[in-house]
C-alpha cells in the first residue's frame, strides 16, 4: 500500500495535465554501498528518457530516492516514467533509440544497469485528481490509505482535501508533499 500512495503523490506532485495520465514506476533496491554506481547508471539513462520526452514518447521521467527505507525496506529507489495516455505506456524503446543514447557499448552497458540494483517490481498508475504545479517539490509524503469505495474516496479527496491542499501550496504555508528526493532533477 506504501508503494500506491507514493505513486499517486508522484504523479499529483508533477506538472498538471490531463485526467488520462499515467505513471509507470519501477522499485529498485540498491546496495548502500552501490548508490555511486547506480546513480551513475541513471544520469546516463536520463538522457535517453530525455530524448524520448522530446519525441513526445512520454511526458516526464523522474528518479527518487527514498528516504529513511532502512535495510528491511523492499526498495530504496523509484524511477517514475510519465505517459499521456495508457496505450502510449506500449512504447518501446527500439535498438536504434537504445544504440543512439549509449552507442556501440550498448549490450555492456545494459549489463552494467542490471548488476547496479534489482528491479523489484514495476507497477502502473492513472492520475485521479491533481493540482497543478509549474516545478516539482523537493520532498513528498505519502500517506497510505485503504478505502472500500473509490469513487467516493476520489471525491473526497477533490471537494475536501484538495481545497486546503490549494491553499496551502498557494500561500507556502506548509510543503505541499514530501519525504523523498527526486535525484533526477539534477
């Protein structure tokens, strides 16, 4: 349940578009001794989802670190890769895309992503409610929440929360969300 609360904020906490968005995020767990590595691995990565955003493939890719998981945590890291829409998550990356952004080395240098964390699980979201924001907060918290009707808990959420939510962004008066550290906005 952490781990669909994370991603929904995740996805409120981007900019603002339409109902149909949709996130896809991959937990990773990483070695504390890996971190350097990893990260390293990432920034490269980072330019092939940049040229992807470009092409209009997907909206945004972002890659947080989660705080204070400790060693039983199941991950410690989160890519998040945004869609316009859920067909547009059956994009691929080609081999062309793939050799462009790390070149003849490619093949190594997937083997090197594989060896720098375990993919723990991926999992895919649909934006419900949103708040528009023009840059991503540094931090955001994730409160887990259990509800037996999610229509009614949506609406909630729009006539009750959102308002102060509004509020509180709009006068500073307190972060609107935080507790993680999007790395890749470096």
């Amino acid at each position: 349940m952490k781990h669909l609360l994370f991603t929904s904020l995740l996805v409120l906490a981007s900019i603002a578009i339409e109902a149909q968005t949709v996130a896809v995020v991959d937990f990773m767990k990483v070695p504390g001794n890996g971190q350097d590595a990893y990260l390293a691995v990432e920034k490269q990565w980072k330019n092939l989802h940049q040229s992807r955003v470009e092409s209009g493939a997907i909206l945004g890719w972002e890659l947080y670190y989660v705080r204070n998981s400790g060693t039983s945590s199941p991950y410690n890291f989160a890519t998040v890769t945004i869609y316009e829409n859920f067909g547009k998550t059956e994009t691929t990356i080609t081999d062309a895309d793939f050799k462009k952004a790390f070149g003849p080395n490619s093949a190594d240098f997937l083997k090197k992503t594989v060896a720098s964390r375990d993919l723990i699980y991926s999992e895919t979201y649909q934006l419900q409610v949103s708040i528009p924001s023009e840059t991503p907060d540094k931090y955001i918290v994730i409160n887990s929440i259990r509800t037996d009707n999610l229509d009614k808990y949506i609406n909630m959420e729009k006539t009750g929360y959102m308002p102060m939510h509004q509020e509180a962004k709009k006068t500073g008066s307190e972060k609107f969300m935080g507790n993680l550290d999007p790395l890749a906005k470096q």
